[in-house]
C-alpha cells in the first residue's frame, strides 16, 4: 500500500521469489523456458484516474504470496516480474510508457486496465508491435469501436473483458423501474469514449421503456460548469439523472444541482459513484446514488488461480487495508489471473504469437465469473455479469454500496430493494 501513497510515476519492480507454485491449469510440454517471465503493467497511478489503481498493490502482493512469486510452466515453477508504467491518467503517456514495455523491457505480455483513456492506446501499441495483451475495466463498445474494431474481423493481439454498454443500460433498467418516477430522463453525456458510446444506446433504452429522453448534447471534459445542463433539466422536470463523469466533474455537477434545486429521485452517473473514497465525501448527499456493480465480495466466484472466493478476496483486502471491499478489486486480481493463465499455457514463450494463442483459446473460471474470448459479444471480447446498487446507510461504514437489482445476473444475490434519492 506504500506505493500509491507514495505517488508512483515510474517504473515499479514486483519481482518473485524463485520457490513456490501458482495452481495453474496448462499444458505441459516441454520446451525452455526464461528465467524470468516479464509481465508489463500500465495503470493510472496518478492523475484523475489514480482512485482506479488503489486496490492494485494489495492485489500484487497477495497474489505474491499466495504463488510463491512464480508461475508454473511446463511443470516447473519460473519466476515473474511485474514493471509497473504509470499512465499518468492521460492516453498519450498510456500510449508511450506501453512502447517501453514493449520496445525497452521486452515484456512477454502487456495488461492494463481503467477506463478506454488508458485501455485503448496501451492495446493499440500492442497491436500494432505484435505484443500479446489482456486488459479489462472498460466497457466492451468504447473499447472495441474506439478502437476502430470491425466485427466481422477483431484485432489480432489484443483481449479485453469487462461489461458491455448494452448490458449497463439493461441493468440500470432493470432498477430504475422500480423507483417511482415521472418517467424523464436526463443524459450527461461528455465528448468522450464512454460519452459517445453510451448517449445513443441509453437513449434508445429509456425510450424504449417509456421515458422521455433530455440530452442537453456532448461537452468537453474537463467541463465544471454544469449549468446549462442542470437548467434544461429542470425546465423539463427530469426525475432521472444518467450518464457518466469523473467524480471531480460529477462533484462539480452536484454541488451545482443542490445550489440550484434540482432534485431527481434516481441518480445514476457511472465512472464517478463506483468507489467509496469518491462518494463518501458527499455525506449524506450520497445517500441513494446508484451505479451498476462489476464485483463485489457477494458474487459466487472464486479464482482459477488462488481457489480464494469473493467473499475471502474482499474479507481479506479490508483486513488488511482497513478501507472498505471495490468492485475494481475482483477485476484487479482477474487480469492477473489471466495474464498467468495464458503464459501458463503458452507452447513457448519465446514466441508471442505462442501466448496471443493461448489468451486466444481462453477459457477460465475467474474470481469475477467464467472469461471466453469466443464468446464476444465482440470480437477478442467477453462480457462479465453486472447488477445494479446504491449507496445506503451502512453498519461498518456511513456509506456502503449495496446491492438491489440484479435483473441482469440473477445469481447475484441482492440485500436491499432500490429507493429514490433523500435530500435532508
């Protein structure tokens, strides 16, 4: 945990121990193997994004302990190295600390996840130089269309899993009929990836189920100033705020709301209401904000590769941690999960069309459900289950997201019914 309260902005060295085992299904052929694997990570350590990258330490460091700091290949257990590339939160440096994994450490793979601002340019670097990569915390759309995928054709080294838009708007329908409203939607929707991604598709949606739609149009971010936005709001009495923001853009948008009296029974802002440590300075404004949940520690999962449960994973990152479980910490620990279940099953890992194969032919039991790349809905894609929840009052916190719709992955277990939004 040092190193995020350190501020990390260069290269950071996990480097395992050559005793110990990871419990990795593979097969086992007998071919030379390094000394070392390599496994690139780039990830916003600092910047807007940096709140995305908290759980990643401890994730590194029980997965160290837990597999002996090795990876077992072609029966034998070889040490891993993890160099860290921070990304600064900004899609450029994303772009270039990816070439110096690639072209400078000779990594044997490059993962990365937070948002397509650090998803897309790192998989397309790797795309374009032949490097195996997995990522995952971006939706499948502002993914795979932002990068200019073709359906019909998908990319050639890059995987990627996390929920689709699709699904997203499915869940949040799923909790937003059952919250008495007027049926008025309001769209904040920025001129960015997930901004232009999402607009259509929600708009599609919550007309579909008989809201009539209020989308002001894109804006540019950073933006701050969310008048313009909250007075169409208002003259058109929306009772359903959605879209998706950074937490300092949707703070700025909330803070506005309260100033000017706007009061919607549902608030449901993506990107900006997934982590306690960007929610709980709200107070009691927070209370009944929703937002659609990847992980969390009531999924009945367990890793492939530690056999620990989500119940164990999210137990064990609040004892140690002292914060509260994320949903980003079941998908910090499935990328590395399939990052060592693909180079464990690599035929030679000298070779990196080798291990493009294996993630290729992926089919693996992860802490955040089964991952299969042949099962799209997009090419070199899969899409992980979603439900919905909201901040509620809680016992061992002020605010806990809890979960209360799961229209969408019914094995989810759900522990309260969604309310409106309460204004004190």
């Amino acid at each position: 945990m040092d190193m995020r309260s350190r501020g990390i902005s260069r290269r950071t060295v996990l480097k395992g121990a050559a005793a110990g085992i990871a419990s990795l299904p593979f097969a086992r052929t007998a071919f030379a193997v390094p000394k070392t694997i390599k496994i690139g990570l780039v990830q916003p350590v600092t910047g807007p994004l940096a709140f995305f990258s908290e759980q990643m330490p401890f994730v590194l460091d029980e997965l160290k302990k837990r597999t002996g700091g090795s990876v077992k290949i072609g029966g034998r257990a070889v040490p891993y190295e993890i160099v860290i590339k921070d990304s600064q939160s900004n899609p450029n440096r994303a772009a270039e600390v990816a070439q110096e994994l690639i072209l400078n450490e000779k990594v044997n793979i490059v993962t990365a996840y937070a948002t397509p601002e650090t998803v897309n340019p790192v998989a397309d670097q790797c795309e374009v130089n032949n490097m195996p990569c997995v990522t995952n915390d971006a939706p499948l759309e502002p993914y795979f269309f932002g990068r200019h995928g073709d359906p019909k054709k998908g990319f050639d080294w890059t995987y990627h899993f996390f929920f689709s838009a699709t699904n997203l708007a499915d869940t949040y329908m799923g909790l937003w009929n059952r919250v008495a409203t007027d049926k008025v939607g309001g769209g904040l929707w920025p001129n960015d990836s997930d901004g232009v991604a999402f607009a259509p598709l929600f708009t599609g949606v919550l007309q579909k189920n008989g809201f009539k739609v209020v989308d002001p149009g894109r804006f540019d971010l950073p933006s701050g100033n969310y008048n313009a936005q909250i007075a169409a709001f208002k003259a058109a009495n929306v009772d359903l705020a959605c879209g998706v923001l950074p937490p300092p853009e949707f703070t700025a948008f909330w803070d506005a709301a309260a100033q000017q009296g706007f009061k919607p029974k549902i608030v449901s802002i993506a990107k900006a209401t997934e982590f306690a440590p960007t929610v709980t300075p709200l107070g009691k404004r927070a209370v009944g904000l929703s937002v659609e949940v990847w992980w969390s520690p009531f999924h009945p999962y367990a890793s492939g590769l530690t056999g620990q449960s989500s119940k164990e994973l999210g137990d064990s990152y609040e004892k140690a941690s002292g914060k509260q479980w994320s949903m980003s910490l079941g998908f910090r620990h499935s990328l590395m999960e399939l990052a060592f279940d693909a180079l464990g099953r690599a035929k030679d890992l000298d070779k990196p069309d080798s291990i493009r194969d294996a993630l290729r032919t992926t089919e693996y039991k992860s802490i955040v459900g089964p991952i299969s790349f042949a099962k799209g809905p997009f090419p070199n894609c899969c899409r992980t289950p979603l439900v919905a929840g909201q901040w509620l009052p809680g016992k061992m916190a002020p605010l806990e997201l809890t979960i209360v719709d799961n229209t969408t992955a019914p094995d989810v277990p759900v522990s309260a019914a969604p309310v409106a939004v309460t204004y004190g």
